[in-house]
C-alpha cells in the first residue's frame, strides 16, 4: 500500500485585540493666591499753600509777605484817624493731586478798642489745583490821643482735607467729621513783627518781681519761636550739670571754661542740662546762649539789614530795640558784664577763640577768652526754642504761656 504523506498546514490565525483607551476631559486646576492690600493717608498728599506776591490796599500803611509754603506776614502803620482801613490779599492754592479742601478761617486782634480785624475767603472749597484768594482787612476803630496805640493780629487759615465731590461738607476722610474750631491764640500767633516784645514762660530767672520781664522773643523760624533772656543770666544759675566755670562771689555773671573752647561751647548747647529753663513747655528745649546766626537773623529780620556776623559788624545802637540784643552797657566791678558767649564756632583755625558780641558797642567779634579767669566778663543769655502749637494769651503787649 503505498504510503501518502500529507502535508498539513496549520494556519495560525494571530487576532489582535486592539484596545481603545478613552479619557474624559481634563479639568481646570485652580492656583490660590491669597493676601490684603491696604493704603494708608500720607500728609504728603494733602497740601495747601500761599502762592504768588500779596496784594496791599496801599503800600503808603500795609506791608505783607509770604514767608513760606504756610506763614505769610501782615504789618500796618501809621494809620492816624478813626474810619482808615487797609487791606492785604493773599492767594491760597490746594496743589494736592486729587485731594479737595474746605476752607475756614480766624482771627486773633490784641487790641479791639482801637482795630477791627477782618478775613474774607473768596472761595470756602478748592478742588485740586483750584486756587482763591483771602482777603484781610485792618480798620482803625479810634482816633489815639495820647501816644501810639498797636496791635497784635493773626488769621488763621484752616484747610480740611475732603474726598473729592464732598466739597462744602466738611467731611473727610472715612465721611467723619472735621468741622473746623476756632482755635485760642498759640504760640504760632507769633510773626517777626512781634521781635523784642516780652513772653512769659512762667519762670523767674533774672530776680525781678515778675515773670513778664525775663523772655524776650528773638525770632521765628518756621514752626518755631526763641525767646532770649532778657537780661545776662547770673551765674549762680548755671546748671553745674554743663561743666562750664563760674565764681558768683566774684564775679556776678561770668561763664568760661578752664579747659578749652570745645567744653564751652558743649557746655552752653547741651539741651539736657538746660532743661529747665523750658520750665516744663511742652516739647520747648533751652541752651545757655544764641548761635550767632540766630542773633543776626532777628537783627537783620528786625532793621531790614543784611549784615553779615563773620564781617564782625558793629549794631547800631540808634535801632529799634538795640536793647535787645545788648541789655545793658558795661559794667564795673564785681558786675561787670562787658559781653556775651554766642555758640558759634569762628572761621579761624585758632582753636581758643569764640565768637561774643559786646555790651560796649554793640560789636560781634571773636577773641582768645574762653578762659574767662583771665578776662572776667564775658556772660551768656540762655534761649528757649518753644513749638508753634503751644497755647498762649497776649494782653498789654506781653505773650504769657500757658502749659
């Protein structure tokens, strides 16, 4: 039989299971940033301020200026006849970016027999950059018989910061209140028309029966007045605290230093041991005498000079007030007093010299004393720097204040 191979093909049949992955749609992921944002009022973005030249009713009785951004001065003289009345005028501008201001003002006259004080505002709301004018206006009320008669005035422009289209509400910021008070008169009533008169810090320093005569003003400077001892201090009243020299016994007023200029000067400028003469003024610090630059600054403010201390001018004793700045001539003997230490340093390299203006004459120089054993005489006026917001009365031309 025969054989048959047989060929068998197997055929492999490979399936192929493709599988089909599906995905749903992809979802949002959230990032969180969490946090505050806060802003605060800066006094930087509020400014109101006088602007340009004043204007006067007639230069022949009114003088006026502006000072600064914020004080401007008024002085009125020789007005003769009841009825007469000047005026100056004033330009008042708010240069804030976007904040408004509501406007108002006051007014302080010392002597309302014999004045009337007015202040006219021409607009009562500025928006920003907005600008208006105020008007004040002087009147003689009454003839003067027997001698001159003054006064001491002040306007007090206020000026409230307002959210813009709140002008005329008074309201600031947070929609509180800020309606404006009249204010009682203050140190900041003070102007440079008002240097040589006296101010009472309630102290009695030089001796005499009462305090109205001890300070005199010397001058304004910004937000600041200094008052000046109107006599020489006696030496007994040094504070030993200031290490400076003295010999009461001796000599009634001198003050020196034993040891060299620097200790002087040190001595008269160190607040802390003068403190005292303040007599506890709110934020008022005392020295033991004026810089030179001080001193011709209320004496040039004063006379309308413009002498200059480093020339070693000699004041003229035919000026107003020239008691002032020399209370009272040399002296003999155990109270002599032929000057007074002024703490400022002399262009010189020659270490023992120290400026000082003389009793004599008037003259500011400086010279080999600040050993004052060898020369006996020289003394000091110590000064009180007073802030502007301290609260004051002013009544027969003399400035007391209240604490």
């Amino acid at each position: 039989m025969k054989k048959t191979n047989k060929i068998i093909v197997t055929v492999i049949i490979v399936a192929m299971l493709l599988l089909g992955v599906g995905y749903a749609a992809i979802q949002n992921i959230t990032l969180n940033i969490e946090g505050t944002a806060t802003a605060d009022p800066s006094q930087s973005n509020f400014k109101v301020m006088f602007t340009g030249e004043p204007k006067v009713s007639d230069n022949t009785y009114v003088t006026a200026g502006i000072t600064d951004d914020i004080n401007a001065t008024i002085s009125v003289s020789g007005l003769t006849q009841k009825g007469q009345t000047v005026n100056a005028e004033y330009t008042v501008q708010n240069v804030s970016t976007d904040i408004s201001a509501d406007l108002s003002v006051a007014t302080t006259n010392s002597n309302t027999e014999y004045f009337t004080l007015k202040s006219e505002l021409a607009k009562t709301s500025l928006t920003a950059g907005e600008a208006t004018t105020v008007k004040v206006t002087v009147e003689l009320t009454k003839t003067p018989i027997a001698g001159s008669v003054s006064s001491t005035i002040g306007v007090r422009l206020t000026a409230m910061p307002v959210e813009p289209g709140k002008e005329g509400t008074s309201e600031g910021i947070n929609d509180s209140s800020q309606t404006p008070e009249v204010t009682e008169p203050s140190i900041g009533d003070i102007t440079n028309n008002n240097i040589g008169e006296y101010i009472d810090l309630g102290n009695n320093i030089i001796g005499t029966e009462s305090t109205t005569d001890d300070w005199r003003i010397l001058y304004k400077e910004g937000n600041t007045v200094y008052a000046i001892l109107a006599d020489y201090l006696p030496a007994s009243q040094v504070p030993e605290s200031a290490g400076l020299n003295t010999n009461p016994t001796s000599y009634t007023y001198s003050v020196w230093s034993d040891t060299d200029r620097n200790t002087l000067i040190n001595g008269l400028k160190n607040e802390t041991a003068w403190s005292s003469f303040a007599n506890g003024i709110a934020g008022a610090t005392a020295i033991g005498s004026p810089t030179a630059e001080l001193l011709m600054s209320s004496y040039n403010t004063k006379n309308k000079t413009e002498l200059v201390y480093t020339d070693k001018p000699k004041l003229d004793s035919q000026t107003e007030d020239y008691d002032l700045y020399v209370p009272h001539p040399e002296l003999n003997g155990i109270d002599s007093c032929y000057a007074y230490w002024l703490t400022s340093t002399p262009p010189t390299t020659d270490s023992r010299t120290l400026w000082h203006i003389y009793g004599s004459d008037g003259e500011i120089n400086h010279i080999y004393e600040y050993y004052s054993t060898y020369h006996p005489g020289l003394g000091i006026r110590p000064v009180v720097s007073i802030p502007s917001n301290i609260s004051c009365t002013y009544a027969d031309g003399i400035w007391t204040v209240e604490k």
